[in-house]
C-alpha cells in the first residue's frame, strides 16, 4: 500500500485509543465505531445525556466575495436551491447540491455569519463538493477550505447544560442558530443542530485545540464519547438519510422527502442546477417516496434487501439496523408512492425469506430539537 493510501487520522485519534476506541477506516479516516461500552450503551448514553462524536472527517470551508456577503449569497443562490435572503446572519439552513437532472450529488449545511458563509459537507464528498463548487466560482468570490481545524459533535437532552457550564452564551441558542466566538484564545464555530436527533451541537476548533476542549467536555459526567455505529444507529432512528446510501445521483429531493430544503421562492423562480426537473415535482411527485420501516419480527434488515408486496417488488431498503430505542429492527427505504402509507405490511426480502415490515412516518423516534 503506498502513503497516499493510509487512511487520515483526525487530530484525536490518540485521544480515542486512550479511551478504548476501536478504529476503523471510514470514508479515508480512522475513527473509533465504538467504544469499550459498546454502541447500544453509547446510543442509549445519547438519547439519555449526552453522546461526544468526533467528526472531523467532515469537509469545512467558507464562501467569501470582495464585493461583500450579498455578493456570496448571490452566488450561492446559483448552485443552491437555497433561499440566502432568509437566511440571517447567525443561523444554518441544511440544503443539498444537485445535477442538472435533480439528482442530489450531497448534502451540506450552510450557515451565515456576518461576512461569510460557512459549509460543512459530508467527508467522502468533500473533495467533490469543494471541486464542484470551485468550478463554478466567479470573479471576485473565493471558497477557503478550512485545514487544521476538527469537528465535535456533542448530543443529548443535557448537551446544552453542559455546553452552557463551558460557553454561558450558548444558553440562548436554538436550533440551526449559528455562533462565532472564543475558548481560551481558539477561535470556535458552533451550531445548535447535529445528526442524532437531538438537541446539541457542531463545535468546529482547531486541531491544536481539540483535545483539550473534549476532555472539558469528558469531565462531565453526564457526556459519554460515542462512535460512528452509535451514530449510524441514532440517525436511522432520527430519519435522518446519509448520502451514499438513502439519497445519492438517482434521487431526487422530493422523491427523498427533503422538500423543506427548497422554500417557495426557490420552488417558483428556480435558478438552481435540477430546478427544471425538481420544481414540477411538488405539482406532480415522482413514482417512488422514502419511507420508514419498522420490523414486525426480530430479524434486521440491511442495505440493498428488496420490498415485496403481493409477490411484486415495490422498492428497496437502503439503510437497516437495530433500534436500542424501539428495542426492534429499524430501515429507510424507498417505495412506490401509491405504496407509501403507514401501517401498511409489506416483506423485506432477505436472501430469499420474507420478513414482515410496517411503514411508519419519518422520524422513528422524535426529535427534540430545542426550539423557541
């Protein structure tokens, strides 16, 4: 194996074999899927307390134009189907990259500080999505990929009790509220929001900084650290779709139920790559529709099982696992729209046995974001 092929590691990556991580390569980055205690007790830990994630794989850079932020928002409303005139300064908005054919090529956060807009796109896009995006920068608009800077992600009903102890002005923030400000003497973004669910945040600081700020937040005892297989397993809970696996090229954001990512505005003026495919959608939705599913049996589900309905198969699964919340087999899958009705039992095809499963409504588990 040559250099370039070694998975990176993340500035913590002593900081997890220190506590008990088991490592793993994902998507280039060693990462711990979990620690001593295992993923339910971590999943559990998060919907309980409060869950501690490393994800500094994540891409972070910022969108800045000469002739001031309206010029950014301009451009950002080219490769977007963002609304940057509502979006205000110190808030996010999730959004979603497309092709000319509507087919999601990621999705990303975008939040809008006082001079600039910051983006956090997903570690195996990254460098695509930066890519893409420098392709189509005009003059006088620059994206800065941010480099020796992490990512924690800290979530759980008491993550904003801890949070608050180590930053009082967290306090106010709900969620999609975005922040700049200052830990002794690092500079450090936060937004209210997260993967899981759950109340939190997204704290992005130097690499130099890190460690030191994880073991603040450890010292208390109600955050326990957290892998990528409680991750996976909270976000499934949650509804939430991770590229690569619920959505990718071949879906479309309202056949992905992802809708609210493109508001009125966007919807009749369009003036974003896909909107000539996307926007007659929310008139005339497409064939299929993602969905929930919630196992009748006790046997899981995994990506790539076919949905069968009266012999016929009606879609697919494209995330599965076990719920520690539900105490059942969980999944995301897409179905044929006419299909798409919870309660209804169709049978996830698994290597040729048919296993029960009912569509529920997206979240499995509620999410308790904290709201004004």
């Amino acid at each position: 194996m040559t250099a370039s092929l070694q998975p990176s590691r993340t500035a913590l990556h002593d900081w997890h074999q220190k506590h008990g991580g088991r490592l793993v390569d994902f998507a280039g980055w060693m990462l711990p899927v979990q620690y001593k205690d295992g993923i339910k007790a971590e999943h559990l830990a998060t919907r309980q307390s409060a869950g501690l994630f490393d994800i500094s794989h994540m891409g972070q850079a910022i969108i800045r134009a000469g002739a001031g932020i309206d010029a950014a928002a301009t451009f950002l409303e080219t490769i977007l189907p963002l609304d940057t005139g509502t979006l205000a300064s110190g808030r996010t908005r999730y959004s979603v990259i497309l092709d000319e054919k509507g087919g999601i090529l990621d999705d990303l956060m975008v939040s809008r500080a006082e001079d600039h807009f910051f983006l956090v796109v997903n570690a195996a896009r990254a460098e695509h999505d930066l890519t893409w995006i420098r392709e189509r920068l005009p003059a006088g608009v620059t994206l800065e990929p941010l480099k020796a800077r992490s990512m924690l992600a800290l979530q759980g009903p008491e993550a904003g009790d801890v949070m608050a102890r180590l930053i009082p002005e967290t306090d106010g923030m709900i969620f999609m509220d975005f922040m700049q400000t200052d830990w002794q003497g690092h500079a450090l973004t936060l937004c209210r929001s997260g993967y899981t669910g759950e109340d939190g945040f997204e704290i992005g600081l130097p690499d130099a900084a890190v460690e030191a700020f994880a073991d603040m937040l450890m010292a208390d005892e109600r955050v326990a650290a957290a892998g990528l297989g409680a991750r996976d397993s909270l976000r499934l809970e949650a509804g939430l779709p991770l590229w690569g696996h619920d959505i990718d090229e071949t879906t479309t954001p309202v056949a992905a139920d992802l809708g609210f990512a493109i508001n009125k505005r966007r919807r009749q003026e369009g003036g974003y790559p896909g909107a000539g495919v996307v926007n007659p959608e929310f008139d005339t939705p497409p064939g299929r529709k993602r969905v929930g599913l919630i196992g009748e049996t006790r046997q899981p589900v995994r990506e790539g099982a076919p949905l069968i309905h009266d012999g016929r198969k009606v879609g697919t699964v494209t995330s599965g696992g076990f719920s520690p919340s539900l105490e059942v087999p969980v999944a995301m899958g897409y179905v044929e729209r006419e299909m798409a009705i919870p309660g209804t039992i169709i049978n996830a095809d698994v290597r040729g046995r048919m296993v029960p499963m009912r569509l529920a409504d997206l979240p499995l588990v509620p999410h308790r974001y904290k709201r004004r």
